[in-house]
C-alpha cells in the first residue's frame, strides 16, 4: 500500500536558518504529492503541491521536487522566519478509482520551531 | 467565500456514548473525507463520501459510521466511544469536478473521551 515516510523532529532553527525536511514515499502508480502544515490548535493548510514527476510546487518561499527516481519530496525554505513554527505533513494521494479524490495518506509530521 | 466548517469545536464524552461530529465543505464541493489525527500524530483516513454513498474507507471499526446530505454537509458518528477514540478530528472537502486530489481542511473537533 501507500506510505510516506518523513523526517522525525522536532526540528529548532534561528531565524534566517535554511530549512529542510526530509519525505520519502511508497506508492502504485503516480500518486500526487503534498506538504501541508498545522499551526497550533488549528486543521491543516495546504502549503504547496505537485501532481506530476519533476514538477516543482512552492508558496511562501517553501519549496519541494517531486522526485520519482528516489521517491522523495523534500521541503525545503532559505531563510525561516518565527512565523514559520508549526508542524509540516507530508502527503500523497492517487486518483481514486471512482474517479474522485484518493485517501491521502500523510507520514507522521515534524515540528519546527525557529528562534528569534 | 466561507472555507470548510466543523462543529462542533470541542465535545467531552465519556465511554460508552454516541457522539456525532457536523462538516460542511467549501462552496462548490460535493466530496468530504474524514480523518482522526491523535495526538502527535498525522491524520489517519476514516471515510469519503460523495453523492452520499461511502466511496472509500480507511481502517476503522464499524462504529464509525457517516453520512453525507443533500446539501454536501456530512456527519461522522462514534458509538461506544473509547479512550482510544479521543482526537482531533479533521474534514476535507474536495471537488470531483475540478480533477484535482486537492482537499481543504476545516479546523477540526476535539473530541476527548473520558
């Protein structure tokens, strides 16, 4: 079956520290991928996307490449501000054989927290 | 445009009750998944339903069961709850028209079970 793997933490960076957590998949078929993040005491916002092998997706200078030749997504940022301290979910989905959305199947999260 | 509501935000149970969580999707949606994120943990597929039939389910027991409306809203009810039951839970919703798998999440409900 599907599975993601990502990277424990919890992870603490300064401030302007470059950012990058690890995320490695298991799937049939070319599922699509995601990061999504939960501040606290909130549900989960997608922070980036991408649907297809080589396809890049980034949103507030967040970024990850699908990569199918090691089955990884990576996030990764340059410089990492307070605001940024949340915990970050890895995720995939395929297309469901219904023709709708797939399950998404997230690995277990990782907390940031930066330092001012 | 009002994004994907749940309620509600908070629910103390003890074991042994019933308890029935609410969802209504972002505008123009018409399919909800549910998902049980415990503490520390990622969120764990419940159920899908679209066109108010269940379309798929994780792996969970029978006491969890749905239902989607007319209107799109769906509800998840637990039967004999567990401590083991206690956790945040999450609904999506998503768009079979837009063929996309993106999904929107609301804020949750915190169930504990006591």
């Amino acid at each position: 079956g599907n599975s993601v793997t990502q990277m424990e933490g919890p992870v603490t960076l300064s401030e302007e520290a470059f950012l990058t957590i690890n995320c490695t998949y298991t799937a049939t078929g070319y599922p699509s991928l995601f990061w999504y993040v939960q501040y606290p005491g909130e549900g989960l916002q997608l922070l980036l996307k991408a649907t297809k092998a080589d396809d890049k997706g980034s949103n507030k200078g967040f970024e990850a490449t699908y990569r199918k030749e090691t089955t990884s997504f990576h996030l990764e940022k340059g410089s990492v501000q307070v605001s940024d301290s949340a915990v970050y979910f890895c995720a995939l989905s395929a297309g469901a054989f219904w023709g709708g959305s797939e399950k998404l199947v997230f690995g277990k999260g990782t907390k940031l927290t930066v330092n001012p | 445009d009002a994004g994907v509501t749940q309620s509600p935000t908070h629910l103390i149970k003890t074991r042994g009750q019933q308890v029935t969580l609410r969802c209504s999707p972002k505008s123009g949606h018409d399919t909800v998944s549910w998902y049980q994120q415990a503490l520390g943990q990622g969120p764990q597929f419940i159920f899908q339903y679209y066109e108010e039939e269940e379309r798929q389910r994780g792996n969970f027991p029978d006491r969890f069961s749905g239902h989607q409306f007319p209107n799109y809203s769906s509800e998840l009810n637990v039967n004999a709850l567990l401590l083991g039951d206690s956790a945040l839970y999450l609904c999506a919703s998503s768009s079979v028209g837009l063929g996309n798998n993106e999904q929107f999440f609301g804020p949750g409900t915190r169930l504990t079970v006591l």
